[in-house]
C-alpha cells in the first residue's frame, strides 16, 4: 500500500507542477545568450562558443562541483569502516564459537 500512495503522490506533485508551469508561461527577453553569443570571441579569445561557455562563463561553477564532489568522497571515506575494520569484525562474528 505504501508504494501505491508514494507513487501517487509523486504523480500528483507533478502533474502540480506541471499545471503551474502552464499558468505562469512568461517570455523573457534572452539578453545573456544574446550577450554570449555576440561577445563569446572578444571576452574569452575561443574560437568556438561551447569551449568558450564551458570553460570561461562556466568555469568557477565546475571548479565548485568538483570541490563537492571531492568533499563528498573524503567524507564517506572518513566515516565508512576500512577493509581491515569489516574484516576484523567479520572473523570476530564467524570465529566465535561456544558463547
């Protein structure tokens, strides 16, 4: 039964979402395209716009993402049990006997 209602729940939260999005349909004037795409050359010295977005426009932005994933990484190592720690605990469980 929970996941039925989980599902429909997650159902009816987009289909909210969706009607939302609908309702307040705005048109906004692209003016930082407009900018990237006449300025992209003058601004980074890329000869090809993607490079010039992907690592200019965008680039402190993928430093940052980098940087978490880094911490993520150190975190879970920091705090998951080592090989040698399961290992100890894993022959301390099998190797006990008569208790």
């Amino acid at each position: 039964m929970k996941p039925l209602l989980s599902a429909l729940f997650v159902l009816t939260a987009f289909i909210a979402v969706v009607l939302i999005t609908y309702q307040h349909d705005e048109s906004l004037d692209p003016t930082l395209y407009k900018y990237m795409i006449v300025r992209f050359e003058e601004d980074t010295a890329a000869h090809n716009a993607i490079a010039a977005i992907l690592l200019n426009y965008r680039m402190y932005d993928t430093m940052f993402e980098a940087l978490i994933l880094l911490t993520a990484i150190i975190g879970m190592k920091q705090f998951l049990p080592s090989a040698q720690e399961l290992k100890s605990v894993e022959t301390t469980d099998s190797g006990g006997g008569d208790e």
